[in-house]
C-alpha cells in the first residue's frame, strides 16, 4: 500500500483484522440465514406432500368415474339410485352417491366423495359426474 494511502486511514487501522465481535455478528447473520433455508425446505416439503396426497384423491375419483362410465344405465347395480361403497384404495375411501334424474330426465348425477388422512386430519375430496342414458 503506498504511504498517502495509508496515512490516510491512519497507520494504526492497516494491521487490524477482525475482532472477535465481528466474527460472532457475522457467524450469527450465517445462522440466521441458514435457519430461514431450512424452515423454507421444511415447508416446501409439506406442500408437496399436500399436493400429493390431492392429486392421489383426485386420481382415485377419476378412476371411479371411469370404472361407471361404460355401465349400462338402467340394469347395472352399481347404478341404483342412493349411496355405493366404501371402496378402500390405499388411504383412500370412495364412496359415491347415485341420483337419478336430478338435473334432466334421463340422466343420473353421481357424486363421488374420496376421503383420507393427511397428517391425522381428515380431508375430503368431491366430484360430480353427470351419467346420461343414450337413446
């Protein structure tokens, strides 16, 4: 460092490094910052696990769809009017509640209702599902 750069901090600050202050302000912003991560890692993976088991339900109802869609309309048993289940599929309950020209003649609204157990509390999934009798 050349002497007019030096006098001018004065001599005294040059051969100084840290203290021991500064290096526990700055070990305790490091802390901090780590700390934030890992509750942000934490509560990413609880929305995933969230979204997961949503998805799953929701597959679960679809498939349910899929398996009364190619039943016939009027002499399938699975198609009686009132409630169908419990279907156990993993974690999952599928029930499904039948009711025969409630929106227009000849047709049948199917409710289907997947519940579970997301960390000890109970949820619950519904989809609708409008089943016409071709003519």
């Amino acid at each position: 460092m050349n002497r007019k750069f030096r006098n001018m901090l004065g001599d005294n600050h040059c051969a100084r490094g840290f203290t021991l202050i500064e290096a526990i302000i700055g070990m305790f912003v490091f802390t901090v910052g780590i700390l934030a991560a890992v509750s942000m890692q934490v509560t990413a993976i609880n929305g995933n696990s969230t979204a997961r088991d949503l998805t799953m339900g929701a597959n679960e109802a679809a498939n349910e769809v899929e398996n009364l869609r190619p039943l016939d309309y009027m002499t399938d048993d699975n198609l009686t009017e009132g409630i169908h289940g419990p279907i156990q599929v993993d974690n999952y309950t599928v029930t499904y509640n039948v009711q025969r020209n409630a929106l227009l003649q000849n047709t049948m609204l199917v409710n289907i209702t997947v519940n579970w157990l997301e960390r000890g509390a109970p949820k619950t999934m519904n989809m609708v599902y409008i089943k016409h009798d071709t003519i």
